[in-house]
C-alpha cells in the first residue's frame, strides 16, 4: 500500500518526462508567440469558488471534487480545473483596472473523483489559455488558433475541431423548457443520473454515455435551433473568422459541455485514435463568470487541454518528441591520480555550462566505455597515466571512433569548437 500511487494517479518518470517538457516548452511558445502571459494560482481555492463557479448541478461539483476542512474548519477543494481559479485570481488582484483585454496561460495540475480509465485520471495536468475583457468572436478565434497551431506544432494528426454555441441566459431557458418537453414522455427510459439532470441541468443528458439515453436524446432538439438573435450572429461571426483564420472545423450540435458557465461558443478538438476519452481539449466563452464571483461584468473565453490526451494522441498518431540530447561528454579515469584529475576537469567543463558525466562506481575502462554509450555521450575524454604525464585528454569521438590528444587546459574550447561546427552543419551552411 505505501509503495503504491493512489488510484488514478500517475508517476511522470525520468524516461517520459522529455516528452512532457516538449509538449510543455512548445506550449510555452506558442503562447509566446500569441502574446499570453502565464498566471500561477494556488492548488486548492474555497470549494464554493468552484460550487458558483464550475455550477452546483454539474458532475464536476455534484461528484467529483476533492474537498476537504482545513484545521480551522474552512471547507476547501483541490482545483478540478483552472479557468475559475484564474478569474478569482483577476478580480482579487484587481487585475481589471490593468488595459483589457487581458490574455493568460497557465499549466496546472488538476484533480477529479471520476472512474480512471484510458486518458481519464484523478489527478491530471491541463494547459490552458483565458482571454478576459473581449467580447467580440475574434478574441474566440484567437483561442482557437492558439490551440490549433499548439496542437498543429506538435504534429498530431486526426484531430478534429468542433464548434457549436450553447446560447446565453436569454435564449437558453426557453430551450430548456423545450429540451424538457421533448424529454419528458421518454423519463423512464432515461439512466439515474439523467432523470434528476432532467429538473437541473436538462442538455447535460445529449452529452450522456448511457446508450438508452442517446437513443432518446438522439433527435432532442439542438440549442443552435433556439439561439436568439445576438447568440446566432456571433456564432456566424465566429464560422467566418475561423474561416478567415483558414482553419478546418466541424459545426457540432451536440457539444454541450460539462461546466455550467459556458455562455455562446463551445468547441473541442477531438482526436480520431483516443477511444472513449477522446477530446484533447475543450473550451468557450463564460461572459457571466467573472461577475458571478463577485468581479465587474467582465466577458471571458478560454480553453483547456489535457497533457495525458495530449501524449496519447501523439502516440497514436505517431507524432514523436525528439529523442532527449545526451552527454557532451564522459570522462573516462584510470587510476587514482588520473580520477583526481579528472574529477577538476569535469567541474571545469560543467562551470562552461557542458553536460559531463563519469562514472563513480570504480568500473574498468571497458565497463566505463559502455557507460559513456548508454548516456550517448558525444566525446569521451580518456585520461590513464600516459595523459597525465603529458597533461593531455584523449579525446574520442563516440559517433567517428577517432582519437586524438587535447592540452587538458583546451579541453573545454575543443568540444564548444566541434559543437559550433557541428551545430552550423546540421544547419546546412557546412563548416
Ligand atoms: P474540461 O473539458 O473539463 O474543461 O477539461 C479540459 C480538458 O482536460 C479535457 O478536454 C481533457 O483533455 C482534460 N481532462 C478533463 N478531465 C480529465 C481527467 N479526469 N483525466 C484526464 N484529462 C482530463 C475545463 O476544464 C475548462 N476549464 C476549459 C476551459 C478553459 N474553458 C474555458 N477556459
């Protein structure tokens, strides 16, 4: 039990992590490059932040937080996702007054009570993006264009980018209603779970699992039938711009999405090789959050991706991070007087900022040549007691084979030489 990670939880171990750090470094900049800064918010918040936030009758709030008393009896939650955590941080910190619109991105860690499966975990990592302060559809198409070139960046192929709008408090309670009629007659049929949404939250029944249930909400009448008049010009606004943007998408109804502040534009990129847990990323646009938690009418849009998906997505489609760089070099010692030296060179060499190894295992030459191979060192330095007579290194080069003597003092300017050389070679331009 002790040796054991609790259940839905991950170890990210040193031969995965090169993967993550691509996928995070990428993220990184491409929000660079759209002009996001990062926002860091704190793991757990006040629970009731995400019960106004997130909605009371979602499966997020209802089943799945992590929440707890402190020792002072405060009722708090570990994060379930980031975008009410970012909107608290905005208005606590009077962010607002700053010049609008404001463009954040964040890479956290979140955590839900929910079954684990393939890509559906306890704890789980999002990247996520929020524009505060721009209620127009470009600052929609920007968010999408910044997931889109992210993803597309990355190489991942078999995604799909599905749009739909979910209305807004004036043309969603007469939807409902409809929704609701339409529901009614089929009440038995429905799952548990379902028949209470039906009162609550009745379009979260079209996003439920439960075969019988999508029979039943198969021809249940979509919100894009309902929208009213500004909702259906945004969302025609937004095709265009993302039209515009020349990005390929697919309108899709049935989109509702799990969190209850989602006003007007909801989408998903959704990847043809995850099974069941198939969107990557999720987002839209929540104009009523920020004053729901107690900021000034502020409109808001963003997205999140989930880094899990991210990785099995691009693992099934074959899209690969490149390999992990290996040692400058190893220092290959023989002898007391010649691991001395070699233990000042290599504090030489790392101080000029080179990645050197050796070995501290008092291995033979051969075992230390095999070392040298399995950190796919580029130069071994070999120093036995001929080299420290004559106040050289043999220097090898691991890929060639060849071998030649350096000055030890001229160690560190021959391998930054042979890096420039080779690093103007790869380039193309030749030595
Ligand atoms: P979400 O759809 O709940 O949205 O989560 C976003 C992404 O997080 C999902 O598409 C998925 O890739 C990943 N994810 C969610 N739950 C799990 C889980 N249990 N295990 C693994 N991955 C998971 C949000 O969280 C919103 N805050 C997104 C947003 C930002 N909307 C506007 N701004």
């Amino acid at each position: 039990m002790i040796a054991t990670a609790p259940k839905g939880t991950k170890d990210v171990l040193p031969g995965q992590i090169h993967a993550w750090r691509h996928v995070e470094e990428s993220y990184r900049e491409a929000c660079r490059r759209f002009g996001f800064q990062e926002i860091r918010t704190p793991v757990f918040e006040h629970t009731e932040l995400f019960s106004r936030g997130v909605g009371g009758a979602t499966d997020i709030v209802e089943k799945q937080m992590y929440t707890f008393d402190d020792r002072a009896g405060r009722s708090l939650t570990l994060r379930p996702e980031g975008t009410a955590s970012v909107a608290r941080a905005f208005v606590e910190n009077r962010l607002y007054a700053e010049m609008q619109p404001s463009k954040y991105f964040y890479g956290i860690s979140c955590f839900r009570y929910e079954k684990p499966q393939l890509g559906r975990l306890r704890e789980f990592h999002q990247l996520g993006a929020e524009i505060f302060g721009a209620g127009g559809m470009l600052a929609d198409a920007e968010v999408i264009c910044l997931a889109a070139d992210f993803l597309g960046g990355l190489g991942i192929g078999g995604l799909d980018l599905r749009v739909n709008s979910v209305g807004c408090p004036s043309c969603r309670p007469a939807y409902r209603e409809l929704l609701r009629d339409f529901l009614r007659p089929s009440y038995d049929g429905l799952c548990e779970t379902c028949r209470k949404r039906l009162d609550s939250n009745p379009m979260r029944i079209l996003d439920c699992k439960s075969p019988r249930c999508r029979e039943i909400a198969a021809d249940a009448p979509r919100m894009l039938g309902s929208l009213c008049g500004p909702c259906a010009s945004a969302f025609d606004e937004l095709k265009g711009h993302l039209v515009a943007a020349g990005l390929a998408f697919t309108v899709d109804a049935g989109i509702v999405r799990g969190l209850d502040y989602y006003t007007k534009t909801a989408f998903e990129f959704v990847s043809d090789g995850l099974g069941a847990q198939d969107t990557v990323c999720g987002g839209g646009r929540y104009d009523g959050l920020i004053e729901d938690i107690g900021g000034p009418g502020t409109p808001g849009v963003g997205f999140a991706l989930g880094v899990e998906r991210l990785l099995l997505a691009m693992e099934s489609s074959g899209a690969k991070a490149p390999e992990p760089e290996g040692a400058d070099a190893f220092i290959a010692a023989m002898g007391d007087g010649a691991r001395a030296a070699a233990l000042g060179l290599m504090r030489r060499l790392r101080g000029e900022g080179l990645r050197v190894e050796m070995d501290c295992l008092g291995r033979n030459i051969k075992g230390q040549m095999k070392l040298a191979d399995r950190l796919n060192a580029r130069y071994a330095l070999i120093i036995g007691d001929d080299e420290l007579r004559d106040g050289v290194v043999t220097i090898k080069d691991m890929r060639s084979g060849e071998q030649r003597p350096v000055g030890m003092r001229d160690a560190a300017s021959f391998l930054r030489r042979r890096d420039v050389a080779e690093q103007r070679e790869e380039n193309g331009k030749g030595i």
